[in-house]
C-alpha cells in the first residue's frame, strides 16, 4: 500500500508531498492540475522508462 509520496524537481513540480490514508483514494481534479504528472511520477519510481524531459 502506498503511504506517502514525495515528489521534487520533477517536470513543473518544485517539491510535493502527499500522505495517504488507508483504504480507497482518488486523486481529482481540474485540466491542468498536474493530475497525471502524479502518475508519471509514480511510473519513474516503479520503474517506466524515464524521459531526460521529466526532470
């Protein structure tokens, strides 16, 4: 389970730090938020192919 995520100098996001809580969560909302920049982070860390555009 995933517990806290800590995100920094990654594409637009200087320093993020995201804590979660124990059963189902979801990450909304509007275009543009940075909603899949979360994700593309999550992806880095687990592994994906990275882009030298990302960082």
């Amino acid at each position: 389970m995933l517990r806290a995520l800590a995100i920094r100098d990654f594409t637009i996001i200087e320093r993020l730090e995201l804590e979660f809580e124990a059963g189902f969560g979801a990450i909304t909302g509007e275009t543009g938020a940075g909603k899949s920049i979360l994700v593309d982070a999550l992806a880095q860390l687990l592994g994906d192919r990275g882009d030298s555009t990302l960082v």
